[in-house]
C-alpha cells in the first residue's frame, strides 16, 4: 500500500510523465547530435527499425511526412550509410527501405548501455506489476494517437478556415 494519497499519487504520476518526456526530448536532441543526423531521421529510422521493412509511403504515413520529406529523409540515410533501398523479393515493383548493420555499430555506444541497465530495471519488478506497467503504457499510446489525431484536425480545420478568409489570387 503507498504512503501517498491518491491525489498525491496522481499528481506524483504526471509529474513523472512529463519530466519523462523532456527527459526523453533531451536525450533524442542528443542522439541526432551524435549521429550527425536530425529528429525526423531518427524517428523514420525508430519506425523502419521496429518494422523492419517499410515502403516510402508507409513511412509517410507512419511519420505524417510528406513523399518529397520521405525521399530526403532516405537519400540523407543512405548518404550517411544508415539505411538502403531494396527490392522486395515477392513485388519487384516494390522498393523496401531497411536499416543497415552501420547503424547498429554507430547508435551501440549509445543504446547499448540504456538497453541494459533498462532490462536490469525492467527485471525488478513482478510480473504483475510489470503487466500493470505495460498496460498503462499501451493505453497512454493509445490516447496520445487519439488527441494527436484530434489536434492534426484541428490544425487543418484552421488551415481550411484561413484559406476561405484568403483565396488565392
């Protein structure tokens, strides 16, 4: 049981989320510095990375990039030796875009030792209370896509509005 009230508990839990996501923020800035790359890089990386494979459009859309970002977001990778083109082997028509063994040498002095000790942490808790962990997790993606989603709509909603205030000429 925690010494805490709950009120205590949630506020301690959102204080710790948002010092978690600057946290988060820094050490990104941090990486794109070390790696000689930029943030939309990384994230476009961290996506193909997790997929494995990924097509230019499927990273557009999965980036919320536009087809001219993505195809400079892939000639700066390939320049850097990060990430390669390639045939997909059933659709020849389809070109892939995969991370190369390169990138894992450059980034291991930098996730190498943050994957370890992560385990080590993830390690000391129950099963159950890491299945709390995970779930609270998964439920905070999902609610952070949703307003993501609702502030996009908003965004284009203002464009929309200042385009029918200012018709192009």
């Amino acid at each position: 049981m925690s010494r805490r009230s709950r009120q205590k508990l949630i506020a301690d839990g959102v204080e710790a989320i948002r010092g978690w996501q600057t946290d988060q923020d820094i050490f990104d800035d941090a990486v794109a510095t070390y790696s000689g790359l930029n943030r939309t890089d990384l994230r476009v990386i961290d996506l193909v990375e997790r997929a494995g494979r990924m097509t230019a459009g499927e990273i557009a859309t999965a980036a919320r990039l536009t087809s001219g970002a993505v195809t400079a977001v892939i000639d700066r990778l390939e320049a850097a030796g990060f990430a390669r083109r390639v045939r997909d082997t059933v659709d020849r028509r389809r070109v892939l875009v995969e991370i190369t063994p390169a990138l894992t040498e450059r980034m291991r002095p930098i996730f190498g030792p943050l994957i370890d000790e992560g385990y080590r942490a993830m390690a000391s808790y129950s099963d159950k209370e890491f299945e709390t962990i995970v779930t609270f997790l998964e439920s905070t993606r999902q609610t952070l896509a949703s307003h993501t989603a609702r502030v996009h709509a908003l965004i284009e909603a203002r464009r929309s509005a200042a385009e029918a205030d200012d018709p192009p000429a």
